[in-house]
C-alpha cells in the first residue's frame, strides 16, 4: 500500500509545531570543535565512513487487515559525525548526522537484509518517498542528529546513553551496542526498539484502523569510523 510506508517514516518526524524556518543547506550541523578537543587531551578520534556505514529501520504493520499491506525498510547510508574514545569511558562521546532528504525506501539490498522479500513497485515507492518529504519537512528540518555516551561497559559490549533529535524534538534511550576498537578502525552495531509515541506520535492508521503502522520500529545500525588526527583537510 503507497502510504503504509509514509506513516512508518514518521518515525523521523515530530508532531508539527510552530518552528523557525532553517534554510536547507549541504552543510552538516556538525561542530567537530569538541573532538578536536577530545584528541588534543589524549582520546583517540575516529571520523565516521559514509560508505561502509548504514542504519536501517523495518517499518512493521498492524491491524486485522494489515495482509492488505507491506512491510518496509526505510534507510540512511548518509552518515557524518565523529567518535571520540578517552582512557575514561564516561569522556567517550559520539555525534552523527544524516540528511533526511537523502532517505531510502524499501532498496532490495535493505529489504533482504531484513528478511521482507519482495516489496512495492517502483511506482510505489518514488509515490512513498514524495510523501516521505511532505512529513519530514527537509525545507525546516534538513538534519537528523544523534548524541551519545557510555554510561555502561564491560569487555564486549557497551551501553549508550542516545539523544535522537528528528524534526525538532528530541526523544533519549539507552542502547547496548557491540564495539570494536583497533588499528586505526572503529565498529559500533546493534539495534534499538523505537516507537512512534516516543516522538508524541499516532501511527499511521486506515480503513477505520483494520490497517496501520505498528508502533514499535526495529532500528539496525552498523557505524564504521576510521582514525583521524584532524590535520590537514581531515577535520
């Protein structure tokens, strides 16, 4: 169904609220100010790779009739941002930023990944993605940003405190991440549990509510960044 996929996408929007206008603009509202600070007082730095980076989210149904629809995978392989690692983990800190204008809906690759099989047709989907951007608003909210610290570690895995900012408001959760740090590379994966009233919104909803989006969204994310010293053109 065209517009089941537009209602999982309001994962990235807020309710609208009266805002000021933010002209769009090819440049990321990314400070990289605290990291070089973070590297000047000894952390290692680590600038996050668009290409080998992604974070996927399956976009699920609900309802008696929710047959009627499709499943969807929504994704940002856009990726900015900077990791920060210090000798203490609670100086850790990540931020990353993706245009939501550059938003992918129900890619092959993304839809097998998540085990969806086949999905909407062409038609549908470039018809999902104009809806897409009527939610989001990219003319006044061009960016979606992440903020995160450890607050738990152990030899395998550590715990993040994340500040999700998506279309003005900004929702916190803690996510388990798996993270592997050496020669010159980083790798952080893991999913999170999302739900549209985290963001003070209503699924989707049609047919009298025999079909709509669920309000639980599976988030997937795998974040690759690689050393940087912030010398010459790398910061």
């Amino acid at each position: 169904m065209r517009h089941l996929a537009l209602a999982g996408l309001m994962l990235l929007a807020a309710c609208a609220q009266p805002v000021p206008i933010v002209d769009e603009t090819s440049q990321a509202p990314l400070d990289a100010a605290p990291y070089r600070q973070a590297a000047r007082a000894g952390a290692a730095v680590y600038r996050i790779e668009p290409q080998a980076s992604r974070i996927l989210v399956h976009v699920g149904r609900a309802g008696a009739m929710k047959n009627l629809g499709h499943d969807h995978a929504v994704a940002s392989e856009d990726l900015q941002g900077y990791v920060a690692i210090a000798a203490d983990p609670a100086a850790s800190h990540a931020s990353l930023v993706f245009p939501v204008r550059n938003l992918l809906v129900d890619d092959a690759a993304d839809r097998e990944r998540l085990g969806l099989g086949a999905g909407p047709d062409a038609d549908d989907i470039a018809g999902t993605y104009t809806n897409m951007l009527k939610v989001l608003e990219p003319a006044l909210y061009p960016w979606a940003r992440l903020d995160a610290r450890i607050v738990d570690k152990d030899a395998h895995q550590v715990t993040l405190s994340v500040s999700i900012t998506l279309h003005g408001t900004t929702a916190e959760l803690l996510v388990p991440v798996e993270l592997e740090v050496g020669a010159g590379r980083l790798t952080a994966s893991g999913h999170a549990i999302l739900h549209h009233s985290d963001f003070g919104m209503s699924p989707y909803t049609a047919a009298g509510g025999l079909l709509r989006v669920a309000d639980e969204l599976d988030v997937q994310f795998r974040l690759v960044a690689v050393a940087t010293d912030f010398s010459g053109t790398s910061a």
